[in-house]
C-alpha cells in the first residue's frame, strides 16, 4: 500500500470509531459508567440476534411451505 492509501484507509476507521468513541464519552461525563454501557449494549445485542433468528426461522418455515406446495402440486 501506499502512503496515501494508508491515510485514507486510517482516516476512514477512525469516523467508524468515533460515534462509539462520542458515546462512551458523554456517558462516562454523565455519571454512566462502563458497567452501564456494557450491559446497555449487551442487551441491544441480544435484541438484535433474537431479531435476526426470528427473521430466519420466518424464512425458513415461508421455505418449506413453499417446498412443499410445489411437491404436491408435482404430484
């Protein structure tokens, strides 16, 4: 790479970082501490995969109904 690709690609992960960065700054000025901000996004974590496996199984079953109307209809 070169210098200037460097750069960018620095500049570039540091935006991504900072609205995090912003965050846990406010808070801790705040009086939130790391504790609060861990569990805070830990549950948004678990919101977001239980979003997300709700969303497949949804697939999943709209799949095999799909499956399975196709197979009787060959039939």
């Amino acid at each position: 790479m070169d210098r200037e690709s460097i750069i960018k690609a620095i500049g570039v992960e540091t935006a991504k970082a900072s609205p995090p960065v912003a965050v846990v700054a406010h808070q801790a000025v705040n009086g939130w501490t790391m504790s609060h901000t861990l569990t805070a996004l830990t549950i948004v974590y678990v919101a977001a995969q239980l979003g997300y496996l709700l969303w497949k199984w949804r697939n999943e079953r709209a799949e095999r109904i799909a499956k399975q109307a196709a197979c009787e209809v060959a039939q």
